[in-house]
C-alpha cells in the first residue's frame, strides 16, 4: 500500500491556499508560491526546504487574507519561472508578474495592473472566488451580499448580478465546464445544510441538486476528475461544528453518479473534509484512487489518508497515512477557499504525490511537506487525472542492453 514520508515544522509556512506553480529543475522538484500579501515562497520539494522572500510583499495589503489565484505561467527556462497571479487589498484587484530564480533562491513581485471597485469592502472576492484563466475573475461580494461579479482581468469590465441569497453570500467555484450555450459551475450558498447547485453563468441562472450533509455547501472543496471519457465533480459541505458531511460525485451534466461515506471511512460521527481531497487515477478494471484529507469537527484533529474505490464511489480499502492534532492546516489538495491551481503534484518519474501546506505549531504557522510514494499501485493505474500537476521525464531514460557472446 502507499506510505508516506512527512517532514514537519518547516521555518516558512507554504500554504496549499495560494497560487503557486510546480517544475522540475536540476532533478529537483520545486514550487513557486505566492501569498495573499504578495510574498513568495520557493518550496523545493525534493529536499524538504523553502525559502521565503519577504522582500515582494504589499505594503498595502489585506492583514490575514492569504489567498491568492493563479492566471497563466510560463515554462521555466533556465532556473526562472515566471507566472501570472491575482491578490486583492481594501477596494482593489492587483494584477501581479512574479517572477523566481530557483538557483539564486530570489524573487521579484511587480503589479502589472490594478482594477479599482469601491464595492470590493470583503476578502469573498478572493478566498470565495475562482479564475477562470486566461482573464475571467468570478468574484462574490460576500459579506451580508447576495452579488457575484464578473470581473474581465484585461479591461477591468465588471459584471453583476443578484443570486437572489437574500444576506447569505455566494461561493464560486473551479468545477466548471463549456458547454455550446453556456458556462456551467458548481456553486454553493453560504447556509448550513443548504442544497449543492449549479449555475449556468452567462444566463445566471442556479439549478438545485441535494444537500451532502449539515455543513455548509462548500462548493470549491475537492478536485476535478478529468480522465479521457470522464469529468468528474465532487460536491462536500463542511465549516459548521458537530455537523457530519458526505461528499457526492457528479458528471459534468451534474448527475450524480455516487456517494463517498466518510463515516463509514473513518468511523468518526462528525466527519469535514474542508482542507480536501482528489482522486488523482483511474484504475484498472474500474474503480479510482484519491487522496483524502479529513477532520473529526472544524480545526480539530487531522488526518491524511489514501482511498480505493469501486466504480460507484464506495470504498474499498483506505489506508491512513498520518494523524495530527494540526486543526487548521491547508495543503495542496483543493481545501476551502482555493481554484484550479491548489491540487497535488506528481512525480511521474518516481511514482510519487507531494502534498505541502502550512499547520498551526503554537502561536505561528509552520510548513509541511508529505511524499506520498504510490509505486505500490502504479501497476494499477490506467490513467491519471488530468487536472492535476505533473512532472514527466526530465531526459530521456537510458536503455540498458545485454550482450551475451557464445564462443565458436
């Protein structure tokens, strides 16, 4: 079965909730992070160390919004990456170039471009909204406000509309796909055991489907599925003490194909997969595998584990990999307030996961980086999910040849 390999208490926190893109350099593995306060964090991965430059942050920003959106990124080219993100302060949408050298461990933040909004007076914008690259800002006002803007991150056009959530705000999400007539995402109301829904953006009109338990409707929690006949979405709530939660599987016609009972995984009444979860393979035969992160209330005990199941969701087999008293940790695994960036990163070389994050030690953040070998299953895996981050082949693998001679 996978095991893991988890190093803790790391100087620099990495949070999973933030825009960051991963590359292989010098047969390493690496992560450029960007903050909600425009630092960065070079994560090397490979070796368990991140460097934080403090230098890039905004003198202006938003104190305790770390949330960050990934827009485009450019491949690396030498020991550089480039990419393009968005953070947001007090009334304004900032538009940022970061730029890192993963040799010299620097970095450099410049603002491309600033769109000013005096309705922008909440963090939901941010930590409830979703990019949808290359220019297109879903941006929920939050607050007591039932408007969603979209925001056009080229010209700075701004489009609202009124949910009809009366005080209760909207939450947007990275589970979308285009249709012929319309644009279609998984989208929640911030309510306790409120119905999951959908929205068709451009005719801004919401369907209903079910409630997954007495959270709230959580709908950027969890990955999407893209396998080669399949797009799957998964749907959780979460966020409210004492309440136990499921997490359903739709297809992208939003029929739901299963349910994942998450009590009957981890034996716990009060189950909140809030920090995420992806099923990451198809396997074999049928069936997937998924990485699942998990606690037994809000911000309480935490645990990682790896999942089989069937061809309808249930499970087959887990295996835990760890446990912690970390309440309020974040990685890498599509957790609250996160887009399409914040999902795990394959090593397909070395048939490993990494998942990296930040979890609370005393009164500070901490980083953590886990190594999740899954050779043990490879030879079960079909296909990968394609709406995940992955690292192939640095060179061309050598083929070693054997000359045996027979004397004549």
């Amino acid at each position: 079965m996978p095991t893991v390999s988890l190093t803790e208490n790391l100087a620099v926190p990495a949070t999973g909730q933030v825009a960051f893109v991963p590359v292989r350099h010098n047969n390493k593995i690496w992560a450029v992070c960007m903050e909600g306060d425009g630092t960065i964090a070079i994560v090397n991965l490979t070796d368990k160390t991140v460097a934080g430059i403090t230098e890039t942050q905004d003198p202006d920003y938003w104190s305790g919004v770390w949330e960050s959106r990934l827009i485009d990124w450019k491949q690396i080219t030498g020991s550089t990456v480039t990419m393009r993100c968005v953070h947001i302060r007090t009334n304004t949408v900032v538009i940022d170039r970061v730029e890192a050298d993963l040799s010299a461990l620097e970095a450099t933040r410049t603002e491309e471009s600033t769109l000013d909004f005096t309705w922008l007076t909440d963090p939901a914008p941010i930590t409830h909204g979703v990019v949808i690259p290359p220019r297109l800002h879903i941006a929920p006002e939050g607050g007591s406000s039932p408007i969603v803007h979209y925001i056009d991150l080229e010209t700075g056009s701004d489009v609202s509309w009124d949910t009809g959530f009366g005080s209760y705000f909207a939450r947007a999400s990275h589970k979308y796909v285009v249709k012929s007539d319309d644009i279609y995402m998984l989208f929640g109301k911030h309510l306790a055991g409120d119905v999951h829904r959908y929205l068709k953006l451009f005719s801004q009109q919401l369907v209903e489907l079910e409630s997954s338990g007495g959270g709230s409707p959580r709908p950027q929690i969890g990955g999407v599925s893209w396998f080669y006949n399949d797009l799957l979405f998964p749907a959780t709530s979460g966020g409210v003490e004492g309440a136990d939660n499921d997490i359903f599987i739709y297809d992208d016609e939003f029929t739901k194909l299963g349910t994942i009972d998450l009590a009957g995984l981890t034996g716990w009444s009060v189950n909140d997969a809030f920090y995420g979860f992806n099923i990451y393979a198809k396997k074999t035969g049928g069936g997937y595998y998924m990485l699942l992160s998990i606690v037994n209330n809000v911000e309480s005990l935490y645990r990682l584990y790896h999942v089989e199941l069937n061809s309808t969701f249930g499970v087959v087999a887990s295996t835990l990999l760890f446990e912690k008293n970390w309440g309020f940790a974040s990685g890498n695994m599509n957790p609250d307030y996160t887009d399409w960036c914040n999902v795990p990163v394959i090593d397909v070389n070395a048939k490993k996961i990494y998942v990296f994050g930040s979890h609370p030690s005393g009164e500070t953040a901490r980083g953590f980086i886990a190594e999740i070998d899954i050779s043990d299953v490879w030879g079960n895996i079909a296909e990968l999910n394609k709406a995940m981050w992955h690292l192939g082949a640095v060179a061309k693998i050598p083929t070693v040849l054997t000359l045996q001679v027979t004397p004549l």
